[in-house]
C-alpha cells in the first residue's frame, strides 16, 4: 500500500507533466491493487485527490483513455465511489468517449458509465444530461447483426449500461422507449440467443420496461412473442425459464400480445410444464407450475387468444383445462375453474359447457373444498358458476342440475370473497326464474345471512351483492310468502337503504322491490317502511334534479301503492308531495310526465 500512495503522488506528477511512458505505468499500478483490494484502493484514490485529474487523461487524444476509464469502471463499483465520480467532472468526457471507434475504449466506457449509474441517481441524472443514452441506443443498433465473440461482450456491456441506468426509474425507462429502444432489444435477443450473458441481459432488460404501460404497444410491434417462446422451449434450467417468465407475465396483460403468444405456441410449453411438474415435490418444480398455470390463465383473459383455445369447446388446450378441475392438485384445481370461469366470457361458450357436464364437474370440486376447503378454490369455482349463469337457457339448467344446493353449502363462509361470488352466483341463478327465487326467498337461513350481509360495512362488494340479491328474490318470485320472511329477518330497512344508493342500477331494483310488498304486503311492512323513513326518502328522490327518469318515474309509482297506509298516507300528505309532483308533469321524459299526472291525480283524489 505504500508503493501505491508513492503511485498517486507520481500519477499526479505526470497527469500535468503527461510523460506517456511513466503515465502507463501508474495506471497498472492502479488497476494491479485494485485487482488485490478494490475497496481500500478506491478509498486511498478518493482521498489522494486524484480523480479531478482523471478528465483530463479522458480526452479523445488521450493514449491511456481505455486504462483510465478501466479504472473508473473498477472504482465505480463501490457505492461510496459513484457521486465522487460525478463531481470529479468524468460524466461529460465518458459520455464524449462512446463517439470513439475503438472497441476496447467503448468497453471500458460503457463499463464505466454502467457502474456509475447502478442504484445512484446523480450518476443517472448526469449520464441523462450529457445525452450518454441515446449513443448507446445508436451504437446497439449499427452493431447488432456482428456476431464475434468481442462484439458480443461490447453489446452486453451497453444493454447492462441502459438496464442501469434506467432501472427503477419510471421517466427514464419512458426515454428509452421513445428513444426506440424495445425493437433493437427485440432484434439482439433474436441474433444472439446462443449468447448466454447477452440473453439475459435482454431479458432483464425487457423485464424492468415491460412493467410500463407505455412499452407494450411498442412490444406489441415487434416479433417479441416469438422469440421469447423459442427461447423458452430452449430452456432446461428453472432460473432460466424463470427469468423468461418473469418477461412474460407483465407483457401478457397485453391483448395484442396474449393473441401472439398463443400463435407463437407458448400454451402447448405451458400445458408441457404442467404435466412434467404435477406429481413433484420439488420447491422449483412447484413454483414453476404455478407460475406456468397462472400464465396459462392470463393468456385466457384476452378475447381473441381465448376464443382461439376454445375452438369450439373442441380445443385440445380447452379439454386439457378441463381435466385440471378433478386433479388432487390445489393449484390446477384453482387454476383450471379461474379458466373456466374465463372461457365463460360470452353466451355460446357458455352453453356449450354447461351441456358437456361442465357444471357437474365445478360441483364435484366445490363439494371437496366445503369443510376447511382452499378459499381461492371456492372464489375461482363459483365464479366460474356465475359466468355461466348469465345465459338465460342456462338457468333453469343449472338449477335443474342442483347448484343452488350446492352454493348454499358455502353460506357459512366467513371469507368476503367466498360470500361476494355466492351472492353473484345466486342472483343470476335466479334472473327471471320465479320458482327458484321463491324457494331461496323462503328459506330463512339464507335471508337471515343476507341481512347481515347487508351490515358488512367493511365489505362493499359483499353488502352490495346482498342487497341486490333480496331485491331479486322479491323481484323475481313476486311472492307473499318471500316477502314475509323478509320482512320477519329485517330486511325492509337494507331495501330501503339501497334506495339511496350512488348506483342507479341498484336505486332502481330496491325501488321496484318495494313497490311490490306496497302492492302484495303492505300491512306486514307498514311499520318497518315507517321506521326506515321511507316517505321522506321518496320526497327527496323526487325532489333532486340529479335523479334519473327510471328513479322519479318509480319513486311515484311506489308513492302511490303506499297509500293504501293509513299512517304512510299521512306522512305523504305531510310532506306536499303535490308541489314537487306537479312539476314533474313537464318533465322532458315522456313516461315521467304521464307517471306525474297519475300520481297527482291519485294524490289530488286521496286528499
């Protein structure tokens, strides 16, 4: 170490004095303790003061540029080195250096300016600042299609240099893009993929800007899916094959891109992957099946790349989904019914699968998760239950087929998700079937849950789901009995509520929901109607310009079916509803104004 402090002070001599020969000689003395003891020698470098020198011995003229930017490549590897670095004024000549034409000075540059970036933000915003990486996208792109080994190693340096410089750091990431980076990306992966370093370079290098909404359209452009998928299908290793995996995930969020892959086969690697990792114990083998099914999910969710897996219900990829669902394998089991439920995205997929026993089979897997069951298992199979219930000839199907049984086991759950697909489930079972919807209205266990449901403060979904579902199963059974066992478990005040709702959708079904029991049950319900402010609640309904036609229009009807109270008729008299109706009787809403002449008529006679 003391021949090394005698270095710098000689360095410092002939840095001014620029004798070549002694300047050489310093340098190796350098890099030869940097070798043995880079954080000690990096330290007595900062300390000596020699690093303002360093820009000098940068210049384009300079001899031993290569060896001094070699240096600071070493130096720059420790964290406290990179904003002495910065201030020593090395950004801009670096920066000027990477106009050079010698390999070895570009190497050493790139080194450089890639160390000085990693995980410091003076070191980014300076490369930034000097223009560095759009000479760095320019060099990338003359010199791609060279395949020599030295070629190789330069290009690797100045994808690790942009992976540097822009990791983490979201506008940076966005200049690169712009600047045109993702195509040559793309175009190197495919050139150089029996280049191991260069490859994952790339790839992680596409890893940190896939994660930006901005890229994928770029992506979107390129033959990206092709070459990744080939170079899947390459893979042996399981960090390998995870790191492609970690590309994939965010670019398949893309529509564009999800079609892509399917067309470039990445579903039959995937259903590979599957089968070869099903029966293993293995850590990596688990991950790797869970990450491979999840992908195969995800590629699901695009229209087209799932419409072209479906083929008819006759796809080989769809029948080998299928045979996920009865597996003893909790992660294919979740990741088979979450493709199911995605398959089931319009009405002929849907009819289709629900007459080739697809139901039975969501059954069979629900009634094995019912006691201590796996509650993403649940969530996946009864949406995918849900999903088909949407077309109307499914229904009575289903029904038939006994899923509301099934479903039901699952009132007990304490899990919201678990709850809000239930109460899904069950309302669309039940759109316009009033057999069914007067037997669950019936049934006092499942009224006395959705009541409480209704409460679940903390869970808007679930206390949504569960208003809608009473207001269906009055809508749809139109039935006394219903009614009354509502009105018994305390229902009234939640469908009242519900009238006040930010979603028309729902303000809507609770007001038709309670013109019913005003028109079949009005004396079970007059006093929860009272006690819940129902009249008072109508008033300012009709009262507020910002209510919708449907609202007002059903707002009077239920007016009027009320005042067959003796005590609800009172509290409308009370209220001048006259006023507020009567200039309702212009509204530009033609069955409003004709709804307005009614009611005023109706309240006009009953005064």
């Amino acid at each position: 170490m003391d021949s090394l402090s005698d270095t710098l002070k000689k360095l410092k001599i002939t840095a001014v004095d620029r004798t070549e020969d002694s300047l050489e000689g310093c340098l190796d003395c350098l890099l030869q303790a940097l070798a043995q003891n880079n954080t000690e020698t990096s330290e007595k470098i900062q300390a000596s003061g020699i690093l303002q020198l360093f820009a000098s011995l940068l210049t384009p003229q300079s001899s031993c540029k290569a060896k001094v930017a070699n240096i600071i490549a070493e130096v720059a590897k420790n964290e406290f080195m990179r904003i002495p670095c910065v201030d020593a004024g090395l950004i801009s000549p670096l920066v000027q250096l990477l106009n050079s034409k010698d390999q070895e000075v570009l190497l050493q540059t790139g080194r450089a300016l890639g160390n000085i970036c990693y995980d410091s933000h003076e070191g980014r915003s300076a490369v930034d600042q000097a223009g560095g990486a759009q000479i760095v996208i320019d060099h990338l792109r003359s010199l791609c299609s060279l395949t020599d080994p030295a070629n190789e190693k330069l290009l690797t340096v100045f994808c690790g240099m942009l992976m540097n410089y822009s990791n983490e750091n979201d506008s940076l990431q966005a200049q690169l893009i712009n600047m045109g980076v993702i195509p040559t990306l793309v175009k190197l992966l495919g050139i150089h993929c029996q280049n191991a370093a260069l490859t994952e370079m790339c790839l992680v290098a596409f890893g940190n800007l896939a994660e930006l909404e901005s890229s994928k359209e770029q992506f979107a452009s390129t033959n990206i899916a092709e070459e990744l998928v080939k170079l899947f299908k390459k893979q042996i290793e399981h960090d390998k094959r995870e790191m492609i995996f970690e590309v994939l995930a965010p670019l398949a969020e893309n529509d564009a891109i999800k079609l892509q892959l399917v067309e470039a086969g990445l579903v039959e690697c995937l259903l590979e992957i599957v089968q070869q990792k099903v029966d293993s114990d293995k850590e990596d083998d688990i991950t790797e099946l869970k990450t491979g099914s999840d992908l195969m999910v995800l590629l699901l969710l695009g229209d087209e790349s799932m419409q072209k897996l479906f083929e008819g219900g006759k796809g080989s990829v769809f029948q080998r989904v299928l045979s996920w669902i009865p597996s003893n394998n909790h992660q294919l089991q979740l990741a088979g019914a979450l493709a199911i439920a995605n398959f089931a995205r319009n009405d002929g997929n849907c009819i289709h699968m629900v007459d080739n026993g697809i139901v039975e089979k969501l059954m069979d897997l629900l009634d094995r998760h019912v006691e201590d069951g796996n509650v993403t298992v649940q969530h996946a199979a009864l949406s995918a239950l849900r999903n088909l219930a949407i077309p109307v000839i499914n229904k009575a199907k289903m029904l038939s087929a006994g899923v509301t049984e099934a479903v039901l086991k699952f009132l007990k759950s304490e899990m919201p998700p678990v709850q809000f697909k239930l109460l899904g489930t069950l309302r669309m079972l039940i759109d316009a079937q009033a057999e069914a919807a007067e037997q669950l209205g019936k049934n006092v266990k499942l009224v006395e849950r959705l009541v409480e449901w209704c409460e679940a403060k903390d869970h808007a979904g679930v206390m949504g789901e569960s208003n809608r579902l009473l207001s269906a199963l009055i809508r749809h059974s139109k039935s006394k009995d219903v009614i009354k066992t509502i009105v018994q478990s305390g229902g009234i005040k939640h469908l009242v509520t519900m009238a006040t709702s930010e979603h028309v959708i729902m303000q809507n079904e609770a007001l038709v929901a309670l013109a019913l029991i005003a028109a079949l049950e009005l004396g079970t319900a007059e006093k929860d109607l009272e006690s819940a402010k129902l009249v008072q609640i109508l008033h300012r309904l009709l009262a507020d310009e910002r209510s919708a036609p449907e609202i007002k229009y059903n707002s009077m009807v239920l007016i009027c079916a009320l005042m067959g109270s003796e005590s609800l008729h009172k509290e409308v008299q009370d209220l001048a509803f006259l006023d507020v109706v009567s200039k309702l009787r212009s509204h530009e809403n033609k069955s409003v104004a004709q709804q307005a002449s009614l009611t005023e008529q109706r309240l006009t006679v009953e005064s």
